[in-house]
C-alpha cells in the first residue's frame, strides 16, 4: 500500500507536487481492473496462512486509500478521477469474493461497502458535466452483473481448505500453540501428533 496513492499523499501534506512516478502502484492497480475478466485475490490453498491474512489486510487498505484519492482529487477539482479509483475498488471487492473463502468473502464486502460510501459522497458533492456521471454508472453495473452470492461456494472452498491443513499442520499449526517468546520448534513433537491423530482412520 505505500506505493499506490504516495504522491498525492506526500503532495497533500508537504503542499508539493508528487514526484514522478508516485503514483505508479495506483496505475498498476487501475490497469488490472480494466481486464475484461476478474482474477482471484489470493489462491485458496494460501487464504489459511498468516502471511495470506497480512496480505489479504494490506488489500483491504489498498482499496480504502483508492477511494480515498478518488475523493480528494474531486476536492482538488479532478472531477474524472473518482470514478476511475472506484472502478479499481469494485474490481478489488469482486477478486477477494471470486471463489474465496469465507475471510476474502469478508474483505470484498468491507471494500465494496467502503466503494459505495465513497460513491455516495461522491454524487452529493458533484457538480459538473454527465461524462463521469455516466462512467460511474457503468462501473455499478458492471458489479451488478455479477451474479448473486452464493455462500455455498464460499463455504466449500472453506471446508476444501480445512481439509488439505488437516494433511500438513506443521504449516500453520505452530504459532497457533508456541508460548510467546518461545521457539517453534520445541512443539513440534506435539504437532506431529497432532497429524498424525488428524490423518488416522
């Protein structure tokens, strides 16, 4: 998250203009959420790790800081930016909810609930020509078209998971029982049983 929107912060709080290429996260992020199909945010297989969970939290504030530049552009007098940013977080929202498990499904809806904060804001404060009005609109649409939740892929996915962790807890079994400021590998003995009670008819 520092790359995408640096520039505009560091021009908002230093009253410079943002260096060149500041914004480079932020097109990085604009420009897949042009393709014409949504991807998955984080594989499945990955979602259970604690290293998934920091990146599937860094995700959620990538998209919190997208609307809120879209927001201070419009402040600024960019009117066409906020509809583009908010395109990005609608598109951020749809990756965490494709085939995810429940926790993605939880991002998505924090993102998309953000996007449409934002676009409420947005319109009230708006007042300029029907172009990114219209824009706006499409992106809305192009989310409406999604098709309606499901929970039970959600909760497949979930148990799919659960499943393939019961076959390996040594990869996310040990901090969950090492004391704090204890080595890891002082339970391994106790997470070897545990798998092998886990995988025993």
């Amino acid at each position: 998250t520092h790359g995408v929107g640096g520039g505009w912060r560091g021009a908002a709080i230093h009253g410079r203009a943002p260096a060149r290429g500041g914004d480079r996260g932020l097109e990085m992020a604009r420009a897949a959420s042009r393709e014409p199909a949504d991807g998955i945010f984080e594989h499945p297989l990955r979602t259970g790790t604690t290293s998934s969970l920091q990146t599937q939290l860094n995700g959620r504030r990538m998209g919190m800081i997208v609307l809120a530049h879209g927001l201070q552009e419009q402040a600024a007098g960019n009117l066409a930016a906020f509809p583009d940013d908010l395109r990005t977080a609608m598109a951020l929202s749809r990756t965490y909810r494709n085939g995810s498990i429940t926790s993605s499904l939880g991002f998505g809806i924090d993102v998309a609930r953000a996007a449409c904060s934002a676009g409420d804001h947005w319109v009230a404060a708006y007042s300029g020509p029907t172009d990114h009005l219209k824009h706006m609109l499409g992106v809305l649409k192009r989310d409406d078209a999604v098709p309606p939740l499901d929970p039970q892929h959600h909760l497949m996915a979930e148990r799919y998971i659960l499943r393939d962790q019961a076959k390996a807890p040594g990869q996310f079994r040990p901090p969950l029982i090492t004391p704090p400021g204890k080595d890891r590998e002082q339970v391994s003995a106790v997470v070897d049983l545990i798998g092998v009670a886990w995988n025993t008819p």
